[in-house]
C-alpha cells in the first residue's frame, strides 16, 4: 500500500476517509470558520485545511462526489482538480453550485473526493503529418450516437 505524507494546516481538519475498501476515492472534508453560502449558479472556494505530498509519478485527482453533486448539485468548478506531486499547499476546492437553490457548506461536510492517480510523461515532437486511422479527423458522433 502506498503510503502519502500529509499535514494538518488546521486543527479543525479532518483527513481523507475512505467510504468502502473498494473505494478509489478518499473523501475531503471542509475545513472552514462559519458555514459558507453557494448562491445559485456561483462557485466558493473551500479549504480542507490539508497539504498533501503526492509521490513523484503520481497526482491527485480531485472529483466530484456523486451523493453531493445528484441531491444537492455542488461539484468541483473545474470537473476535476489536478493537484500536481510538488504542490505543498492547501487542497482547496472550488465547488460549483448548479442547481437554482444556495446551497451551504458546514464545517466538516464532505465536499469532494481524492483519487491518487499515475501518469506519463511526454515529450511533444511536432511533425507535418500524422500517421493514417480509419476514424481519420472524425469528431463528434462521428462513431455513432
């Protein structure tokens, strides 16, 4: 099991909890002074009060958990944060109010969802052409509905 270093900015904070064994996602839980009101169709800023030290090779995947974003329509603004591996600040999500109703936001709501993830490094080549597909430039729909 991978093991990640992470510090409490604030004695409030709550660490990332797991719904199942299965889960891939870690809860974040917010970490505020006062309940924050989302007016309809705005987007707040929510601290969790963590710094977390992704290992090298690896990011963190900040979602959208699917209880909050169906009952009360709050989601990350941004679909899905990156938090790079040499970030060292707090984890913040921005969370995005969709529906026409304020939604509020207590201390110690979860509020999003961690997933450690790997990646690639690449090195773009840039060239005149590119190799031959079937599909070729097709877009949108082009497969099929």
């Amino acid at each position: 099991m991978m093991k990640i270093q992470i510090k409490k900015l604030n004695e409030k904070a709550q660490l990332p909890t797991r719904g199942s064994s299965a889960a891939a996602g870690y809860d974040l839980y917010a970490c505020i002074d006062e309940a924050v009101t989302i007016a309809p169709h705005t987007t707040e800023k929510i601290g969790t009060g963590l710094a977390v030290a992704i290992p090298e090779g690896y990011f963190g995947a900040v979602f959208a958990r699917s209880g909050l974003a169906a009952k009360q329509g709050l989601r990350p603004a941004n679909c899905v944060g990156v938090c790079d591996a040499d970030y060292r600040g707090e984890y913040i999500v921005a969370l995005h109010n969709d529906t026409d109703q304020p939604r509020t936001v207590q201390n110690g709501d979860r509020i999003a969802q961690l997933v450690i993830m790997p990646f690639l490094p690449a090195e773009f080549e840039e060239v005149d052409e590119l190799g031959e597909t079937q599909r070729g430039a097709g877009g949108f729909g082009s497969t099929g509905v």
